[in-house]
C-alpha cells in the first residue's frame, strides 16, 4: 500500500461514524479541480505513512473510531487494498471506500467478499462532458458506468456525488446525470473550493441560484439528491 497521509478524526466522511481517513498515493485521472493534486502520480518523493504504520495507528485508535475511510487518490488502484482492508476489518473497523469508479472489477471483488460496508463514488459529469472533466482526452465510460450500475443493484449502502464548477457544469450536464443514474439513492452535489493544490487554478464555484437550479433539474429523477452541508 501507497499511503500519502492520514486524518486521524473525521466525524464528516463516514455518515454517523466516527473515523479516520486514509490517503492512497495515485490515480488515473487529472480533473482539473482536482484539490489533491499531489496525491495524482504513483510515487511520492517520500512516503509519509507506511502500511506498518497505518495499522498501528488503527490498532491504538481500537474503541475510539468506529470506522475507517479509505480515499485518494484512487484506493482501488492499490493492488495490496484487499488485504490492507482484511488486517483493518480484522481490527474491529468499519470500512468506507471512495472511488471514482474506473476499477469496476476491483470494486466488484471487495464487495463480493463483505470487505467494504460503505461506498461513496465520484460522478465527474454526464455522459458528454466526462472526458473533459476527468482530463483524458477519448476516455471510455463503460468502466464508470459498470461501477455505478454495481453500487446501484449492490447490498451495501452507497452515496454517488458530484464536485461542481461554474465553468464545466451544465443544466445539460445534469439532465445526463439524472437520466443515466435515475433512482432512489444518495447524491450529493458539493462545491467546489479553491485551494492551493488544485490541478487547474482560476475555477470557480458556481452561485447559491445556479447550485439549486442544478438540484432541482436532478430531483426529478433522483429525489434523494442534495447539496452537501445544506438543507434545503
């Protein structure tokens, strides 16, 4: 395992559990709102948490955390993640996986063997504009679709969500979204947040107005869409 990182307490990224969140080193793609730009290459000049370390940590955190996350990056590109999550789970721990769904087939081995009891799955956009926003010019959709279509007919509790800007994020974009993911899942639109490690500086967040028009066009097919840390 390529760990980049850790926080040690999350009460945010595990609904109704208190965790810790783990960061993966690596991932296939480059949106350019990406925040954790850092995290993108496979290699880390130093890697500032081993596995070791990682387990460690989790072992002393026994009957304080109830869960773990495990984000990126993209974990399901870990290649050791099956068996990182065996010794977590074997800990008493709860686990949380974040993915941007290009590693359908990893995703359906760890959900097969009971090794994740939550997922949460980024959707970058719809259909038209994914190749744009994930920043790989001719990118194939079908191992996203197969991701989502997993979670959407799976046993575990699952939330898909969409980080949004104001320049690549259309009410066109969003009636692709809630054809394509129509039902009665979790969804989240969040707002995108400058930072200074953010692949493409000079993206904005979209308005209030603009966010909520967005909401609306999704509820009509997704009912249980929201905007993250809003109650509307």
């Amino acid at each position: 395992m390529l760990f980049a990182g850790v926080q040690k307490l999350t009460l945010l990224d595990y609904p109704q559990h208190v965790a810790c969140t783990l960061f993966t080193q690596g991932c296939g793609y480059r949106c350019p709102f990406c925040q954790n730009s850092s995290l993108l290459p496979f290699a880390a000049p130093e890697q500032p948490l081993t596995e070791a370390e990682a387990l460690s940590f989790l072992q002393k955190r026994r009957g304080t955390l109830d869960g773990v996350c495990l984000t990126g990056g993209e974990p399901l590109m870990q290649p050791d993640l099956p068996d990182f999550i065996r010794r977590v789970r074997a800990l008493g721990f709860l686990v949380k996986l974040d993915t941007n769904g290009s590693q359908p087939e990893r995703l359906r081995r760890l959900m097969a063997e009971g090794l994740i009891d939550m997922a949460a799955m980024d959707i970058k956009n719809g259909p038209t504009h994914y190749a744009r926003t994930v920043g790989i010019p001719h990118f194939d959709l079908t191992p996203v679709r197969e991701s989502a279509a997993l979670l959407m007919a799976g046993t575990i509790p699952f939330e898909f969500r969409t980080t949004v800007t104001d320049e690549m994020h259309t009410d066109a974009d969003m009636a692709e979204i809630a054809d394509w993911l129509a039902g009665g899942q979790d969804y989240f639109l969040q707002y995108y947040a400058d930072s200074d490690g953010v692949l493409r500086p000079g993206l904005h967040a979209p308005s209030r107005e603009k966010m909520r028009g967005f909401l609306r066009i999704l509820q009509k097919k997704i009912p249980k869409a929201r905007i993250r840390g809003e109650s509307i």
